[in-house]
C-alpha cells in the first residue's frame, strides 16, 4: 500500500492506517473507522475515531484536531477501488 504524510486530521480517511507520529512508529498500527467529524450525534465537539489497539481494553481512540494538526502522521491508505460500468464496453 503506498504511505503519505499527513500533518491534519481532516485529510484522514476511513480506512487509513496510521503507522508513526512523528517519526514514532505505533508498535500497533491504528486503522481509522471515522473521518473528522462529531464524536456523538449533535456534538460540537470534532475528532477522528479509530479502532483500539486492544480492542478487549473497552477504551475509546479519538484523535482531536486542536492536540494532532501539526503532527506528521505516516499513513498507509488503501488504494482505490476502480469498477466498471457495461456502458463504457459499448
């Protein structure tokens, strides 16, 4: 999979993997399983969410902008998938 940088957490995707802050590798890669946006329906607040490392800890990962932006995320995103309509053989 190809890797970018990221410096803000609105260019995260669902589906991203994040390998390093900073340089600093995640011993556990974290997967993204939210883009930006509110934590909770009706919320002010805006974060990332992503799937635990340990998923039996029952411990919430939320990336905030104001604590990452600024931050260089090493991210590992999925390639796209490319489909093909009938129309486009005739």
């Amino acid at each position: 999979m190809p890797t970018i940088v990221l410096t803000r957490l609105a260019d995260l995707r669902a589906g991203d993997v994040i390998l390093s802050l900073d340089g600093r590798r995640y011993r556990t890669p974290l997967r993204v399983t939210d883009a930006l946006g509110p934590i909770a329906p009706g919320s002010p607040v805006h974060g990332v969410r992503l799937e635990p490392p340990n998923p039996a800890s029952g411990i919430e990962w939320v990336f905030y902008p104001s604590q990452m932006d600024g931050h260089r995320l090493e991210v590992e995103r999925p390639a796209p998938l490319h489909y093909h309509y009938p129309e486009q053989y005739y």
